[in-house]
C-alpha cells in the first residue's frame, strides 16, 4: 500500500474520506463539500451514523460532472486512546480494499491534528490492507483487492517523518503475518531461517545458526526431543542487532517456533489441526519485531532467539514417559508430548541467558489452549517476576493495541509441575493450564534476570478480520516489543 502526504486534495479519480471527531457538527465538518453537503449530511443521518470510532457512513456525492464516493469516519469522543486513529484507518481500508476504488483521499484539514496521529491514521490504513494471495489462483474478481494508494491530506507537515517509524512497524508486520500464513509445507525450521534470514539482509542484524548436531553437543535435550520423530531438522536462530552503546546489555526476545504441532505421540484431534501452522506464531512475532527495530535503526542491543521444530508422531517420536536433560541440566518427565512448545522454550531461554547475560527475557509463545480459555481472543496473558517489566508491557500494549493481561503466579501453582523421578514434568493438570505452564518456564529463568512470559495463542491468528487485520494472522506481539523497547529501552 502506497502512503503520502499531501497540502491538497490531488486531480482525477479517488474516493474521500472526511474524519469526524464524537462531538464535532456534521454539518460543519462537511461544509467544505458546497452543494453536496446537504445531502451529505442526510444520508449520513439515514444510515444512523453516530460519530463513533470506526464507524462509517458512504454516499456519492457530484464534483461537476463527476460522481465521488464520500466516507464519512467517526473519530469517537477519545480517538487519542487505545489506538483510536489507527482503528478509524483500518475501517477505511477495510471498506475499500476491495470496493474498485483505488486511490482514497482522507482530508484531515480543519481537525488540528498533530503529526504524530496523522501518522497513526495513515498506520491503522496501511496495517488492515494486508492480504496473502499467494496460492488463490481464480480469486473472483469482486474479491481482488483493487485499493493501492492512500493520501493523506492537511495533516501537520511532520506527519510524513512520523510516519517512517511506523513503516518499519509495517514491514516488521509483513514478515511475522507471512511467515504465520504460510503452510507447514513452506515454512519449516530451516525454510524459517532462509525466509527472515532474506528478509533482513542488509539491515544490520547479524545472523548465528545452530544445527541439530550443534545443539547435540551443548545439551540441548528439551528441545531435540520435540524435534527427534520428524524428518524436519532443528534449527535455533539468532538474530543481533547492536544499535546501543558497546557492551550495553541487550534486551533478549526468545520465541517458540514449532512450524507445525501435530501433538507428536499424544496427537491431537484431526478437527482443526491444520491450524497448527501458526504455532511459531511466537517465533514470527521475534522475528517481525527484530525488522522492525533494524529498520527504524532502534538505539537499543536486541538479541532475537528462535527455537525452530516441527513436532510429529513417528517410529522415532519422544513418547510420553520420557525423560530429557535440558541444556541447564534439570531433568524433565514427559507427561505429554503436545506440552512440546514449553521445552523448545526452555532450552532457548538457557541459550540466551548464557550467552548474552541480558537483564531482560521476554520470551512469545501459543503456549497452551487453557490461554484461549480465559481470555478469549482479545488479551494476550502476560506472566512476569518484575512489576516493572509486566507494567512497561501492559502499556506498550494499551499504546497498540496489542493488549496484555497478567495472570499470577506462585509456589502453590509451581509445585503442581514437580516430578516424583525427575526434576519436573511438562504437564500437570487442565486446571490453571497456561499459568502452571508459566511456572514451568520460570524454572529456566537465572536469579536476578528480570523475564516475562507472553501466551499469544488466543491472539496470533483470527478468524474474524480486526480492526488492524484481515482475517488470518494478525502480526501479534511485534507492535507491543517495539513500543516497550522504543518507551524503556532506547537512548
């Protein structure tokens, strides 16, 4: 989707858009429009548009002996919270995208507003054009998107410097979508690493590769387990990008990345199970945030870990009952092998707090369905040792969008994943499912390295389009890392 910024309105065909803020007159904000207001203002009126955020009333209006298509968008009473100007794009986009019209024009002179939620708007449009085509050969022609340019008209003149940074957010959500999107049969571990390995070429971020025998050799037995029934190869990706100060301590991101989740030996039901491909939603969502901060030149050390297999039943397969040693040396029981992703994470976690001795761990995960359970489709669940860590990350999330929830924890919950022949097992009972799979992960967490864990499995794919979004992958957790390193991190 192009993006620009204009003084004026340009010549030939568009469609335009004129925001609305909650208690603006209708009539004055449209008054601009000449003859055509009236009639503006009461096919508005017909179709009970209130104003409110998002919310869109269309009509055509005459330009001589032209006929325009004019949306009116509600701006809401509080379109400066909770990402109101994104939200009022994204409703542009996603009533045009498919409309004919290809060029809309969204005439903001009159609002006052700042560069900065002049950019937002232009974000929240280009975000909701996202589509993945790929593989739809005979797409029917009224479902073709035809929308291919966005200009945005009378905003602040700063608004297209705002917007750079929010482009790199864009391109950071472009890859985490695409590499949710695509099937099992494209994206395994070693496709991931080729595709984000392309995709940041020329970005600065530095590239490491650890392979299965690599891995073998330091101990990673939490994570070859998951891996060991499936033809697919292990890969753990590590991507730095050193845009602090020498030697300043780097904020780690580690992400689960099982590019397919049959439950290996404890197999779950066929109903659904094609969904799995995004289970390396937390491993997208890394990768996307990492593009992201390279691109806007982030003055903040970044070091991204992706732990990449694919989990499948196999003469080979780990079974339930099995014992592994993790690369910190715990020992855990393998209750069931669809607790697979808290093992990857595991040995990742260790990887990093070895290698890098950073202060902060935020490790992303679609860890466990019990997160869907209570907290449906619109809060990730946040688990943290640090009040700080788990506030900073609460409101990068109420600043996106990409809201966050925390859940507790606690040594009562803790003791249910104790092990009566081993160190722990990675499976306990369905109540309290994703926090006692939190707890799990805490024990792999060194003392005095402030870390937190985001469940996203309720968040990373949608089956209804979003504000931000189409339906399929939402790009989840990029925006929410970006803007809590961008508010805590950075220079």
């Amino acid at each position: 989707m192009k993006i620009s910024f204009a003084a004026g309105r340009p010549e030939g065909a568009f469609a335009l858009a004129i925001p609305v803020r909650g208690d603006d007159s209708l009539e004055a904000r449209l008054a601009a429009l000449g003859p055509s207001a009236g009639l503006a203002v009461q096919a508005a009126e017909a179709q009970r548009f209130e104003r409110e955020l998002g919310g869109i009333a269309e009509t055509f209006i005459a330009e001589g002996e032209a006929v325009r298509r004019l949306l009116v968008v509600g701006l809401g009473t509080q379109a400066d919270a909770d990402g109101g100007f994104e939200r009022a794009g994204g409703a542009l986009t996603g009533r045009l995208l498919v409309s004919g019209e290809t060029r809309l024009v969204v005439d903001l002179s009159g609002l006052g507003l700042g560069a900065k939620d002049a950019a937002r708007l232009a974000f929240g449009a280009a975000a909701r054009s996202w589509r993945y085509d790929r593989y739809r050969t005979k797409l029917p022609r009224k479902q073709q998107p035809t929308l291919e340019e966005i200009v945005i008209v009378g905003a602040d003149k700063g608004a297209a410097q705002e917007f750079k940074r929010l482009d790199a957010l864009l391109q950071g959500l472009d890859l985490t979508r695409s590499l949710v999107t695509e099937p099992a049969n494209i994206i395994y571990p070693e496709s991931f690493v080729e595709r984000v390995t392309a995709a940041l070429e020329g970005s600065g971020v530095a590239i490491e590769v650890l392979d299965e025998k690599q891995m073998a050799k330091l101990g990673m037995g939490a994570l070859l387990g998951v891996a060991q029934g499936s033809v697919r190869p292990p890969r753990l990706l590590v991507m730095r990008w050193n845009g602090g100060k020498a030697g300043a301590k780097a904020v780690a991101l580690v992400g689960k990345g099982v590019t397919f989740d049959t439950g290996g030996i404890s197999i779950k039901p066929a109903l659904g199970m094609e969904a799995m491909k995004w289970d390396m939603g937390g491993a997208g969502a890394v990768a996307g945030a990492m593009k992201a901060l390279a691109t806007r030149k982030a003055r903040v050390n970044v070091i991204g870990v992706c732990g990449l297999v694919e989990n499948m039943p196999d003469g080979n397969a780990q079974r339930p009952g099995d014992i592994v040693t993790s690369l910190s040396g715990q020992t855990i029981e393998v209750i069931n092998t669809d607790a697979e992703g808290r093992l990857v994470l595991a040995d990742a976690l260790t990887w990093v707090q070895r290698e890098a001795r950073p202060e902060v761990v935020i490790d992303l995960a679609t860890l466990t369905g019990a997160m869907v359970i209570a907290l449906g489709h619109e809060y990730g669940g946040m688990f943290s040792n640090d009040d700080g860590l788990a506030e900073g990350l609460a409101a990068a999330g109420r600043a996106t969008g990409d809201k966050l929830w925390r859940l507790p924890m606690g040594e009562a919950y803790n003791k249910i994943m104790d092990s009566p022949i081993a160190d722990m097992k990675n499976s306990a009972s369905r109540e309290g499912g994703s926090i006692t799979a939190a707890c799990f992960l805490e024990r792999f967490i060194e003392e005095g390295v402030k870390w937190a864990h985001l469940d996203i499995a309720g968040m990373a794919w949608s089956d209804k389009a979003g504000s931000l979004y189409d339906k399929g992958a939402t790009g989840f957790g990029v925006a929410v890392l970006d803007r809590y390193i961008a508010d805590n991190h950075e220079g």
